[in-house]
C-alpha cells in the first residue's frame, strides 16, 4: 500500500518562480495561452495521479485544466529554440499535484500537438501522454479561437474547439488565479520512477477572457467523463518565455 502523502502545504502559492532553478534542460515560449478550469472532488481525481503524490486543493476542492496555447521555439541545454520543429499548438488536460516533500506541480493526463517529431521524443524519450493532432490557432482583434482533433494514439478524432474573448488585465489575481497558474513544476513517472520536473518564468501576465464557444472531448479521453457544466475559470495570457531545469 501506498504510504500516506502530507496534506497540501499551508504556505501560499508563489506568483514568481524559483530563481535558483540551476542548469537548464529545455527552454521555450508558451504564447496565446487560454486557461479553462473545472473544481472537482480531489477523491474523484486522486487515482489519476502518480503514485507518491496527492490531489493539491484550495478549500477542500482540487482542479482539472484545460490549458490551450502556442508552443514556440523549443531548445535544449540553452542552445537556441527551433522555429519549426520547436513551435506547434498544444492543448492540455492537466490536475494538480503535491508530492511528500510538499513540492506543487501539475500532472498531464493528456497533451495535443501537432508537431509528430516533437510528439515522438516527447512520449519515447520522456514517456510524456503527447497525442498528435491536426491542429490550428486563430486570432482576430480579441478573438482567439483553438481547433483540434487528434490523430493518433486513439481515441482518434477526439476534438477540442474553443473561442474566447480577451478582456482587460488582471491587476490583482487572486489567491486561487494563482494556483492555478502559477505552477513551478510538473510531476511524471517515468521508468518506474517519480520524476519532480521544475520551471520558471515571469509572472503570469494574466487577463480576465469569455468563454465564446467549447466543444471538446479531451476531459472525456483523458479519464474525467465527469467533468460537465461551464468551466469556473477562464483566463488569458499573451504568454511568458520558459525555462526547464533537470529532474529530480
């Protein structure tokens, strides 16, 4: 049996990431960023997890995002980004996680991308659920709108399209806008074990947004058929420059 995992630290949720994150593994851009997020029973979500972590939760309650955006410039060890392979729209299905050392991350249940290079390393080299998709993001003045359907690995033709409509700045998020964003690292297992992935990046530049249209299947696909209604949540960001450290 699984030994028990701490409750969620009481310390809040940084808006600013680690400084001294050490040497650097990737780096990246995450640009045109929108934010859906459902509050859901942190028991409902808890097998999904890795094994020696635990649902992270605000007031009794945990999240699923819904997380789309432009991956731009991917690169390794600080060498410059890639403009074609490095840059592709993503769509994320992610929860929330805290490990025994009380170490916040988010935890992918699924990730769309419609690069199939970038796809293969990423599921071979790192064991990460990235499905390849035909995908495509439009804006137009505040519009933003994401179109996907997956391709493989199945269910194939599982599609996610959503609009929103940018509005004006946050200039004071609150407590549970930054849980939500403001995520310094990404739990996975790989190879029998459990990886603490850290990042950081500028403060969010965060913007309250409308939710126009959703029609997606990907909560569904990533085992979360119980996610219904609007999402409590929606967000927007122009985006913020990334980089990666070493696992640990």
């Amino acid at each position: 049996m699984q030994p028990p995992i701490p409750p969620t630290p009481s310390a809040p949720v940084s808006p600013d990431g680690p400084s001294d994150l050490g040497r650097t593994l990737l780096t990246q851009s995450w640009l045109d960023l929108t934010f859906l997020h459902w509050a859901v029973d942190p028991a409902a979500v808890a097998p999904l997890l890795p094994a020696g972590t635990a649902p992270d939760t605000v007031d009794g309650l945990s999240y699923v995002g819904l997380v789309a955006f432009r991956m731009h410039r991917i690169g390794w060890l600080g060498l410059p980004g890639l403009p074609y392979l490095g840059t592709f729209p993503e769509i994320n299905v992610r929860l929330y996680s805290v490990d025994r050392e009380g170490r916040r991350a988010v935890v992918f249940r699924s990730l769309e991308a419609s690069r199939l290079a970038a796809v293969a390393v990423a599921r071979l080299g790192f064991g990460l659920p990235y499905m390849w998709a035909r995908m495509a993001i439009r804006r137009d003045g505040d519009t933003v709108a994401y179109d996907s359907r997956r391709r493989l690995p199945g269910p194939r033709g599982a599609r996610c399209r959503l609009a929103v409509r940018v509005g004006a700045a946050v200039a004071q998020p609150t407590d549970l806008e930054h849980f939500l964003t403001a995520r310094w690292a990404l739990h996975h297992t790989a190879f029998g074990r459990l990886y603490h992935l850290p990042n950081t990046h500028p403060r969010w530049p965060l913007h309250r947004a409308e939710l126009l249209d959703l029609d997606e299947e990907l909560l569904r696909a990533a085992g979360l058929p119980g996610i219904e209604g609007p999402p409590m949540s929606v967000l927007f960001s122009p985006g913020v420059p990334v980089r990666f450290a070493l696992p640990t």
